[in-house]
C-alpha cells in the first residue's frame, strides 16, 4: 500500500512514519511548491465519490469496501473510459501498451 500525502508536519513525523513502516505502508510525499503531485489521486476520488459513493448510504464498513473494490476492478479499470488514455479504459491502454 501506498500513502501519499502533502509535506505536512503530521504525515512526515515520527509517530506517523514508524507505525507506516511497521505495517508495510509506503509514504510518497509530494514535493514542496509542486501543486500537481496529489492531482492524479485527486482526480481518482472525485470520480469515485461522484459515481459511486455521492448521496448513498451503507449498511456497515464492509458493504461500503466491496462496493469500491467492484467500481474499482469492474468498472473504473475494465470499462471507464479516460481521456488522458485517448479514451480507452486503463484495461485496454495496457493491453494495447504491452503489445
């Protein structure tokens, strides 16, 4: 797992870093003055929160995770279309990318 953060003093503290590394977790932290840095993870949870996860309710924490993971693996990577991959879904740039 990845955990990608601002320069913040929060996330580049000991208290944070350390149990980050216990569990595996790798920090990214974004550049000073480099406002682009969170753009692509911006851009990823806008869209999942307005197809997905705007105006519902969920019945418990799990109901909510399976509902991300089947938008993210059925849909988001297999069938989305995304302009920056000259519209194609992340599925099929990679496919025709690798060939």
């Amino acid at each position: 797992m990845i955990f990608h953060s601002d320069r913040g003093c929060r996330y580049t503290s000991r208290a944070f870093t350390e149990p980050a590394e216990r569990l595996g977790v790798r920090l990214s932290v974004g550049r000073t003055g480099q406002c682009w840095d969170n753009t692509l993870a911006e851009s990823f949870f806008a869209t999942l929160k307005g197809e997905l996860l705007d105006g519902r309710s969920w019945p418990s924490r799990a109901a909510a995770r399976g509902a991300i993971f089947e938008f993210v693996e059925g849909w988001y990577h297999l069938h989305r279309l995304h302009s920056t991959l000259g519209y194609v879904s992340p599925a099929v740039y990679e496919a025709v990318s690798a060939a």
